[in-house]
C-alpha cells in the first residue's frame, strides 16, 4: 500500500507521541483525545488525518451580571436599566468601564 502510494506521489508520515488535538470553531471546540495524527503530501498539497475520540466543549464565555451591577450602572450613569444592562454586557461586566461609555454617549 506505502508503495502505490509513493508512486501516485503521496506521501503519509504517522505523527509520535500526539496526546490531544483542538479544532477551534466561531462556537465551539472540539477535542480529540487520544489523537492518531497523519500527514499527507500528495503532489504539493499538505493535509492532516486526524482520527480518535472527539468531544465538544462550548466557547461560550459570556460574563454573569447581576441584577445589582446592572442597578448600580443605571444610577451612576442615569441611564435605564435595559442601557446599563447593554452597557455591562459591551463592557464584559466591567462596571467602572460600563459607566464611561454611558457618560461619553
């Protein structure tokens, strides 16, 4: 098999000692662990072979403000609640920084 494929011109080296490969998506992540990695050169054009099990894990990283930050940011800011709410969420749950993009606006 090694030999046809040397002379269709691919080419497969098996990676050693991979222990975990991570696919980065807008959403998500998927793991492979353990992973079995190969690498595929055929005529000029490099691919990867990854097989093993897989997992997702979400990339949600979003930030728990409480309904007092978001009391706090109206009232500092004299804005409504709905635009500190916003305001706190722009802001990553940063109050402080919450409250100047309020006052800039």
């Amino acid at each position: 098999m090694q030999q046809m494929m040397r002379q269709m011109g691919i080419q497969q080296v098996e990676l050693d000692n991979v222990e975990r490969v991570e696919i980065i998506c807008a959403d998500k992540k998927v793991i492979i662990e353990p992973a079995s990695v190969s690498k595929v050169n055929m005529m000029g054009q490099e691919s990867w072979q990854v097989s093993g099990e897989s997992r997702e894990e979400s990339l949600d990283t979003a930030v728990e403000i409480s309904e007092e930050d978001v009391t706090t940011v109206a009232e500092q800011a004299g804005v409504s609640l709905d635009e500190a709410q916003a305001a706190l969420e722009a802001a990553n749950g940063d109050l402080a920084q919450a409250i100047l993009d309020l006052k800039q606006e």
